[in-house]
C-alpha cells in the first residue's frame, strides 16, 4: 500500500511539473533569474523595494513598494531600463516581463504557470530550494527576474511568488 501512495505522489509531482513546462513552453517563456546584472543601477535605485538592503541599511518603510513589474514590449522602454542582455530582442514577436522584489535567498527560481485572466497576464514564480540546504538566507536585497516571451497583447503584468 505504501509503495502504491509512494507511486502515485510520484506520478502527481511529474504531471504538475509538465504541466507548469507546458505554460511556459506554450509562449516560448524563458526565466532569466537575477538579471539585476544586466538593467541600468539607476533604474534599480529609482524602483528599490521595501525591506531591501541598499546602501548600508534596509529600506523598510511604506514609501518603498513590495514589488515592482513591468511590461516591456519596445525598443526604447528596453533601453531606458537595460544596460545590456544576453541576447536580442525582436519586440515585433517578443516582450520582456520584469519582476522586481525583495529576496532573502539566493536559490534558483523558475516559472511555475503561467496564465491570461481579463487581459491580465499573471507569471507564477517559484523559489527552488536546493535539497539537503540549511542556513541559505542571505541579507534581503533587490532580486530581479526577466521573462522572455512571446509577444501578447495584453498589457497588464502580474507575478506571484509560490
């Protein structure tokens, strides 16, 4: 009987992994994870969020927001917040989602769904965490992620952390 639980939870965790890979292969959606790197330091300091250490000491009061996203479907609004990418991008078949947020970890993340709901798209996130990982908390700081997708007309972004 354990055995035949054990199988069938198997099986429910791999369906549920295809199936967020299915979303994310469905508009050719790539995560890029900590992607600070590459967007201009003065758009980081001009979109800090609350809790993040910046300077010598955390942001922690309610004039900084909790997160901040963008949609980012032309040329110029790439410009205006990258510095550089690993690669480019043809905005007539592909937008940019960005996602900006306080993070106390440094595991890796990855899309869990992705939907379209009244015109809004909404990005699910998902922290990975390392089997056998104690003690991986970090100081808080900004983390950004960037999804890579096709182009879609919408033009309200959400994402949500799992």
């Amino acid at each position: 009987m354990f055995k035949k639980i054990l199988a069938l939870g198997l099986i429910m965790s791999i369906a549920l992994s295809l199936a967020a890979c299915k979303d994310a292969a469905l508009y050719n959606a790539k995560l890029y994870d900590d992607a600070g790197k590459w967007i201009h330091q003065e758009f980081l300091v001009e979109n800090l969020t609350r809790g993040a250490y910046f300077e010598g000491q955390n942001t922690d009061d309610d004039s900084y927001p909790k997160s901040v996203t963008r949609l980012i479907k032309s040329k110029g609004e790439f410009d205006a917040i990258f510095a550089e990418f690993p690669m480019e991008i043809d905005f007539d078949k592909s937008m940019i989602c960005l996602y900006i947020f306080t993070c106390n970890y440094v595991r890796p993340y990855e899309i869990s769904k992705i939907t379209i709901d009244n015109q809004m798209l909404k990005i699910a996130v998902e922290s990975i965490k390392p089997k056998g990982a104690t003690g991986d908390v970090v100081r808080s700081w900004q983390r950004c992620l960037v999804v890579k997708m096709d182009r879609l007309e919408i033009d309200t972004l959400e994402f949500t952390e799992k």
